[in-house]
C-alpha cells in the first residue's frame, strides 16, 4: 500500500461538466435517437474519478462508509466504488462501474495473461457536478473512470473501440473522451474539436433547481411535437457558431451572443413540458440578473455568462440571496445548487508534451485522440492558459 500523499498507483481524473452553448435537434433517427448539432464547452466545475488496482478480499461485501459515501463491489470482478459529494442512488448502476466492466470486457481480448482478466479495480468518485443536471457528470465520471482503467491496467484500446464502448455508455460519453470545446453531431458520436476560445474565457454561473429531468423524457415531448417555433433558428445559431470558433472566436464576442444562445435550445419547450415549473423559475432568474438565460442539454440548469469569475461570483450571491429572500419560485426539493464556474481550456502544451510519441501524446490519457469521430487534432489557435490561471488573474 503506498503511503498516504504518495501514491503513485492511484490514478487520479478531473472529470469536468460541460455545457450546451447551442442544441439543435435536427431529426429524430430510425434507431429512436435524434440527430443533434451542439457546439459544448468543458466547465472547470469537475467530479474526481480516482482508480487503482483492488486489493482483492475473500469475499464480496458491500457497506455503508458514511452519510454520503456507499460501497458497492460488483460480484462478478469485486470492483468497488466509493462515492462522496451529491448523493448518488443505485452505486452499482453508476456509469463509473459500468466504464470498467466494460473495458475490461474490450481489454481481455488483446489482455497478455488471458484466459486471467485484467484484474479488480477500486474506484473513487467525489460527486461536485449535480445529478440528472444537464451538465453531463455521469458521463464525464464514465469517460475517466474508461481511461483511468486503461492506465491502471496498462492497456490501451483502438479508437474505434474507445469510441464503441463510449456510445455503448452515453451519448454525452464520446464528447467527455475528446477533451475540450466541440462540435457535437450524430447522436453524440461525431465529436469535432473546435479551438477554445481566444483571450479571456468567460466565466459561467449554474443554477440548477432540484428537480428530476429525465432526458429520455425530455426527448420523447420533442418527439411528440413540443418543438420551438422557428425549427432551424437553433441550428443556424449553432452553425454560425461553431464556424466562428473554428476560425477564433473570442471570449468576449461570445457573450455578446448571449442572448441569441440562450434561445438557441431546441429542448427548451419539451423541459417545460415535462417539468412546468421550469418556464416561471427561468423567467424568474433572468429578471433578477437582467441577463438572458440558457438551458443546458435537456435541462434543468439554467447558465447565464459574465467577463469575469469575480462577476459570475457576485452573480451567485445575488441569486443566493434571492433564493433566501423566497424571491425565485420554489420549484425543487431544496434550494437550487448554484456555482460560478468558467469554461475550461485545453492545458499549453509543453515542449515535454511534444516530445512524446503520437501514442503516448494524450495528456496523460489512455484513450487515444485520433480516429475520424472523436477528437484529436490539436485546436487551430493557440490557447491562452487554463482555467486556474484566469480564474487566479480574475482574483487579483
Ligand atoms: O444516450 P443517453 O443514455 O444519454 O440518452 C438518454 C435518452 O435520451 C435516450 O434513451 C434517448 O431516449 C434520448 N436521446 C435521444 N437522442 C440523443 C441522445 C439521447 O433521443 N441524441
């Protein structure tokens, strides 16, 4: 066991929330699933994913560590998952254990001392991304939980086959995979990379009520006709946008777009039709901040943009207060979770990073960024630090 602070078998992943600047439904496909076109944007707002190789026990167990925190150990291979932070329900449906089983499974095939499979492991999960959001967490956790796997096993997967057990995962999976801003198409598999954005990235404040948004359901009112108005106005929004990214949008022009971005969510009225209390609450919060307000995926957090970390933090406060002062609708079991966030950069790369072989060239990641679909080229433009940096300037 390695001592504690120095662990070197303990494979840690920030895996970030993301949001939807734009989602466009453009049709509903033959296999049930509707062809989308979304530009998403990873937020500095992460969960942590920590994996390392089991030590293996006589026999299964599965107990209570705390208020917030639940062991499961899958039966079949005595994975384990520890979770803390949000509550999660059913621990051994959670899509960190269902990543590793699953690569284990595409692993074993390629794996050195077959017929043995790559062995248990123990996982990590430090909740920090509201469930069931929006924000696509449990997705993030499945993408990290996949790559941490790989690493702990030492294995590494074809893209195709990253990519297959990605979908097999989510829709949302195949995005948290290629790190960084994209344009999203398909169902979610067509991952495009689009460069981040120029100088100062904005900052973002969430504010998601507690209130259960079932995205299948969400999707099955759109299906039934609960549509915008104006069908394409989403997809030229998101078109234009996704064109100007490509060619070096900054940070500052996206929230001049503000406005036509908020309203650019085809899911918008299918949210409300499956959760009405959703239409008074944004309403509600967009009078209170005088700023448009956008829904992220199927919903129901709601985002608005600011220049700087230090307004959306201010931003935060006022809606705190508000919620306080009984000012927003009481929609959720609870108050609304509400966190200033900005969108989160690709790391600079280091001459280090250059130096490693195109295998090896992932950040530290396992699953490969290449192939047709999943991202991998770097982004056009250069970037301009991480998140940390900005957020840290924004301070001074
Ligand atoms: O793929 P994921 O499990 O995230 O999707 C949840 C549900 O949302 C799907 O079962 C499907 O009903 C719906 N969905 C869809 N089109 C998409 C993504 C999700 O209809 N592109």
């Amino acid at each position: 066991m390695a001592e504690p602070g120095h662990e070197p078998d303990r494979i840690v992943r920030e895996a970030p929330a993301k949001l939807n600047l734009t989602l466009a439904v453009i049709r509903r496909r033959a296999d049930g699933y509707h062809a989308l076109h979304s530009v998403m944007v990873p937020l500095s707002l992460a969960d942590t994913v920590t994996v390392s190789l089991a030590r293996v026990s006589a026999a299964p167990s599965q107990k209570g560590l705390g208020d917030s925190t639940a062991e499961f150990d899958s039966t079949a291979r005595l994975d384990s998952l520890a979770i803390s932070g949000f509550e999660v329900a059913g621990v051994g449906q959670n899509l960190v254990l269902r990543a590793i089983v699953r690569a284990r499974a595409a692993v074993s095939e390629t794996w050195p001392s077959a017929p043995a499979l790559p062995p248990p492991l123990a996982a990590e999960l430090v909740k920090r991304i509201p469930i069931a959001s929006g924000l696509g967490g449990g997705s993030s956790d499945a993408a990290s939980a996949l790559d941490a796997a790989l690493e702990a096993w030492d294995a590494t997967l074809s893209i195709d086959r990253a990519l297959a057990l990605a979908m097999a995962l989510g829709s949302d999976v195949p995005f948290f995979l290629a790190s960084g801003a994209a344009r999203i198409s398909g169902r979610g598999e067509f991952v495009d990379p689009l460069p981040d954005l120029k100088g100062r990235q904005p900052a973002v404040l969430l504010v998601t009520p507690r209130v259960a948004v079932s995205t299948r359901e969400v999707f099955e009112a759109f299906s039934r006709g609960v549509r915008p108005i104006h069908p394409e106005a989403a997809q030229d929004v998101s078109e234009r946008l996704a064109a100007d990214m490509a060619a070096g949008l900054r940070g500052v022009a996206l929230l001049g777009r503000a406005a036509e971005l908020a309203t650019s969510n085809d899911l918008l009225p299918a949210s409300v039709a499956v959760v009405p209390t959703l239409l008074p609450f944004r309403i509600a919060l967009a009078r209170l901040l005088a700023l448009p307000v956008g829904q992220s995926g199927s919903g129901p957090t709601c985002w608005t943009l600011y220049s700087s970390l230090t307004a959306a933090r201010k931003a935060a406060r006022v809606v705190e207060k508000a919620i306080q002062a009984g000012m927003l609708p009481d929609i959720g079991h609870g108050p609304p979770f509400v966190v200033a966030t900005t969108i989160l950069t690709r790391p600079a790369a280091s001459p280090a990073d250059r130096a490693t072989s195109p295998a090896d060239d992932n950040r530290g990641h396992r699953v490969p960024r290449g192939g047709d679909n999943v991202a991998v080229s770097e982004p056009e433009s250069p970037t301009n630090g991480s998140v940390g940096e900005s957020a840290e300037q924004d301070e001074r």
